[in-house]
C-alpha cells in the first residue's frame, strides 16, 4: 500500500498564494476531567454554552488578525472555537513564523501524486493572541494519513462475515444498536450502494440508512484505491449494528481535512453514540498543533458522551518509521479514544467457539501495532494496567492500544466491492467492529458510554484479566510480547460482548447523562 511520503520539493513555492489557516481558541473555562472521564455526560448545547469560546475571545481574534496586513477573516464558528482566516503566504510567515515549501507527495487514499504546501517550523502565537489562541492548523497541507486495511496476497486460512464474529465475540444478544447513530471518518474514496444492498439482503440483514456527508468539497467518488477502506468499514460496521443510523463523513486527506470532518461529526444533531476512524499517521510525524486541536476534539466528544474508536496501524511497533525505534499511531494514541488492535482468529461461529487467539503479526504481511506514546502521559486510569516506559526513557506514557479483535487477512472480513466477494483485514477492520458493539452496548445499557476506558480499566493490574474481556496472551508485534492482563499488543484483549454489557450495567447503574 503506498504510504504518503513527501519527494523533494520540485519548485520555490508562490508567497504570494493565498494561505488559509485555522485558530482554534480557547474555552471559557476548561473542561472538568471527571466530565471527560464519564460517565457523565452533556449535551451539545451545554457544552458551547458552559465551555465553549466567549464571544468576547472571538471578537478579539477577529480584531487583532484584521489588523495583520493582507489577512482576512472567513469564517466563525463558535461551538467549535474556531476562526479561519486568509492571507499571502509571507504575511502568514511574517505573523506566524516558519518557513512556506513545496513538494510532491502520494496521498496513500488515492495513490495518487500531488503538489502540496509545506511548513518548516512550528508556528508561533503573536503575542497579542497567545492567551486566546491554542493551536494554529492547515498550514502544511501534504496527505499524512493512511488507510489502516490490509490486503493477504496468499490464501486466507479463514473466512468471516462480520455477524460470525459477532458470534464468537458474545455480541449482547436482543440489541442491534436501534436508536443509536455510528459515525464513520474518511478521507478519499467511495462505496457503491448496489454493494450495499447486494451485502446486506445476501447476509440476510436489513439494508442500513446511510447517510453521506461532504467535508472540504470531498465527496462519496468511488471508483479509487481507498474505495476498499470505506467498504470495509461501512459494511462491518452495518452487519454488527444494523439498526444503527450510518453516516459517512468524506474529507480531503490533509490535517486541516481530517480536524474539519472531526468537527463536523463531533459537532452533528444527534450526537453519535461511536465515531470510526480507520486511519492515523505516526505519532512522530503529526505537529504538535495537530496533536493538540485533534485530542482537543476526542475531549469534546467524550463529554459528550460519544465513543471514538482508532485504529492502531498494521507495522508492528515501528508503525511504519523505520529508525530502529518504537512508534505508535494517531489519532489512536490519544488517551481521549479507544484505540483498537489487531489478533489473528480461529473460531467456529456455529457453536461460538474460540479455539485460539493470538496477536496478529505475519511479519511482512502486516502486524498490529502497539507501544507507548511520547506525545501524551500515561492517563491515571492506565496507572494499574502495568504500562512499560516510554521507549528508551524512564518516562511514562498513555499505552496502546487498549482493545483488540481479528485483523489478520488471512483470517479476514468478507466484503462485497464492485460486485465482487473479497476478504479484508488490518486494524482498519478490528476498529467499526468495536464502533458497533459500542452502539450495542449503549442501546442495551440505556445511554451512551463517551470515553469508554476508564470503565474498562477500573481495577485491572498486571496479571488480572479484566471482566468482559478474553485475554491474548501469545504472539508479539515486534518489540512488546503479549503478557496476562494488559499488553502493548492486544490491550485488555478481545470482548465478550454480552459479559462486557452485563459488567457495565452493575458499574454504572444509574449515573447521570444528557443523552
């Protein structure tokens, strides 16, 4: 699969080209960690109400940046604290520091080559809007994000559809995520809806509502390589929650298109009970100001009550840079999402028997990814899960991932594309499956779950196998080998579905919500 990966820059770029660039400001007051945490939650309009941006901070974003020679504002949007703004690229250098390029770069969706912008250097907050601005995004515009599926070039050993994995996963039985929405992030390609009704009717299922939404002019265009991404999830996520609401978010490949889409979904009436997001970069190759207004957002959405699942990567534990080191992938990395691993299968659906489960990892055939990240501390609800140090440090940080199910292609997805059956695998496949049991989880408990870890994580230590879950105790990706309890492979494990419901419903019981 071919990943995006800039060439050297073929021409001096146009300062004079209009530049345009987000600032993300600040809350009126910061969001309380026990809200974020859960499992409380609120509703949209408590949250820009109670910790949006004041229209006082936004007026003063506007007023100080007409004031920047060449600079416009164009647009404001207040429930997402943001102001996006134009200029000549030399005015954004002058104001903001850094240096513009230009380069060709392959967008791993599209496989297709681009010029793009560059920025060399962080950006640097004027003084008179460091107080209120947090992070500055869309400067550099080069496609870093990658689909996370994987292809088997051999024979695949077996073959499930999405509800044989149901099945074997003890998926709670009389829920079908009937009144819940599941949210799905993309950034290129495309489905046809005669797959999907050919899929659905031949599964015995009914044929979900799905709904697209265009982000950034980017729209439902099959007919490309990421078309396998899109299918895959839309069809897993249909098959295991097929009484949820389905709604496609497709944006350009970019930081700016990703964040604009996340926005878009995080921000939609109804709020979503899960957001899907089958892709992610290399934590070390995303900005810090990425970092930050991206895990901005997965805060938000977790307030809200909204569970967002990522997938870790399909490189192992170098997640694709090779230096000799560990890296993982983000978005999954945030401790703000549920961050979904990979296993290799063998089951029979017919009597729900899991004859062996180990972490997936086919050398150069692909292998889940997993480790520590250097860009966000280790959370307080990780504390007793027995996360290793960072890499090459004694410094802690948030492990990854903290769930798992199949990913292996050769115990791949069966999926219908132009017509045709296929098996598909990846952490791209492992993610809308726990999107879906999300949506059944909260049809069955009543109420949406938002940041769904900390539940999981209350009380699991080393060598403990946390209630709901079935421990992967064989198997490596690299540089971590799976252990009882939690892992930087396979996290807590894979669900018992049903187990996983009935743990929730006796921790829970009757905790507050906005939903």
């Amino acid at each position: 699969m071919a990943h995006s990966v800039p060439v050297p820059a073929q021409e001096e770029p146009d300062t004079s080209a209009r530049t345009e660039l987000t600032l993300l400001v600040r809350r009126s007051r910061r969001l309380p960690a026990d809200l974020v945490e859960g499992p409380n939650t609120i509703s949209q309009r408590e949250l820009v109400t109670g910790y949006g941006a004041t229209a006082e901070d936004l007026a003063h974003v506007c007023d100080v940046v007409r004031e920047y020679d060449g600079f416009e504002v164009v647009g404001i949007d207040a429930a997402a604290r943001r102001v996006d703004v134009a200029a000549p690229a030399s005015e954004v250098m002058r104001v903001f520091g850094g240096r513009a390029g230009q380069t060709s770069a392959v967008d791993a969706f599209t496989e297709q080559t681009g010029t793009y912008r560059t920025w060399e250097g962080e950006p640097v907050v004027p003084p008179e809007l460091v107080d209120v601005v947090v992070s500055v995004v869309g400067l550099d515009t080069r496609p870093r994000l990658r689909p996370e599926f994987r292809t088997f070039p051999g024979q695949q050993r077996i073959l499930y559809t999405p509800p044989e994995l149901g099945a074997l996963y003890r998926f709670p039985a009389k829920t079908d995520g009937s009144g819940r929405t599941l949210a799905i992030v993309v950034t290129g390609g495309g489905f046809r809806m005669e797959d999907m009704e050919a899929y659905f009717t031949g599964l015995g299922l009914p044929v979900p509502a799905i709904r697209t939404v265009s982000v950034g002019g980017v729209k439902n265009e099959p007919g490309g390589p990421g078309d396998l991404e899109v299918v895959l999830d839309v069809q897993v996520a249909g098959a295991l929650a097929p009484g949820a609401d389905l709604v496609v978010y497709f944006a350009p490949n970019s930081d700016q298109g990703a964040i604009d889409a996340l926005q878009a979904a995080v921000h939609a009436t109804p709020t979503p009970t899960a957001i899907s997001l089958s892709w992610g970069a290399p934590e070390a190759q995303s900005t810090p100001q990425v970092l930050t207004a991206m895990d901005d957002l997965f805060a938000e959405a977790a307030a809200l009550g909204i569970t967002v699942c990522a997938a870790i990567g399909n490189e192992g534990s170098s997640d694709g840079v090779y230096d000799g080191g560990s890296h993982v992938n983000f978005p999954a990395s945030s401790p703000h999402v549920l961050a979904c691993g990979g296993t290799t299968l063998v089951g029979d659906p017919t009597s729900g028997t899991i004859e062996s489960e180990t972490v997936w990892n086919t050398g150069a055939d692909g292998a889940t990814g997993g480790g520590v990240s250097s860009a966000f501390g280790l959370p307080d609800w990780q504390v007793s899960a027995g996360v290793p140090n960072r890499t090459g440090s004694d410094a802690p940080g948030r492990g990854v991932p903290d769930v798992a199910a199949n990913a292996d292609p050769a115990t791949g997805y069966q999926i219908l594309f132009n017509g045709q059956s296929g098996f598909i695998g990846g952490t791209s496949a492992a993610t809308p499956l726990w999107a879906a049991l999300v949506c059944r989880l909260a049809e069955g408990l009543g109420r949406p779950l938002g940041l769904l870890a900390p539940l999981l994580y209350e009380g699991p230590t080393t060598d403990k196998v946390t209630v709901g879950f079935r421990d992967v105790v064989a198997g490596n990706n690299g540089a971590y080998a799976s252990s009882p309890g939690w892992d930087a492979n396979t996290g807590l494990g894979t669900p018992d579905g049903t187990a996983l419901l009935e743990s929730l419903r006796r921790r829970l019981g009757s905790c507050a919500t906005s939903e």
